[in-house]
C-alpha cells in the first residue's frame, strides 16, 4: 500500500505517474481523501479483466487511479 509521505513526494515531484501496489480500491481512494482530493462519481471499467480507472480532483489537481483488478499493474497519473 502505498503510504501517505510517498503520495506526497509523488505529487511535489515532476513525475507523472507513480507505479503503486495493488490494495483494496477503497484504501487509495481514503488516502486521497485524507489529504484533500475529491473522488469523481466515475468509475470506469471495461471487459473481464475488470480494467478501472478512477478519477481524483483538488482544486486544478486531477489525479487517475488505473490498473486491472486481474492483472494488476496500478499507476496513479498526474492529469493535466
């Protein structure tokens, strides 16, 4: 799990996408809230390999949770 001074970091940086671990959707989408980000009521998803993506907003900061629920392979992408 990816944990609060390493989102941070993440989004002080230059970086535009940090690979996390996957956990429980609903443990990332407390952690954003922890620090002020917003959920959007979208979610999307796609085929069977259950492909998501997850969108955040703080003020003009936009963050996407993407992954697949089977496979794995999360990032969380700085949108600008």
């Amino acid at each position: 799990m990816l944990t609060k001074e390493e989102l941070e970091t993440f989004l002080m940086s230059d970086e535009e996408t940090l690979n996390i671990p996957m956990a429980p959707l609903d443990s990332y989408s407390t952690l954003l809230q922890s620090i002020g980000f917003q959920e959007d009521d979208e979610i999307d998803t796609n085929s069977w390999s259950i492909d998501f993506s997850m969108y955040f907003n703080k003020g003009t900061d936009k963050l996407e949770l993407d992954g697949s629920l089977y496979y794995g392979n999360w990032t969380l992408i700085k949108i600008k």
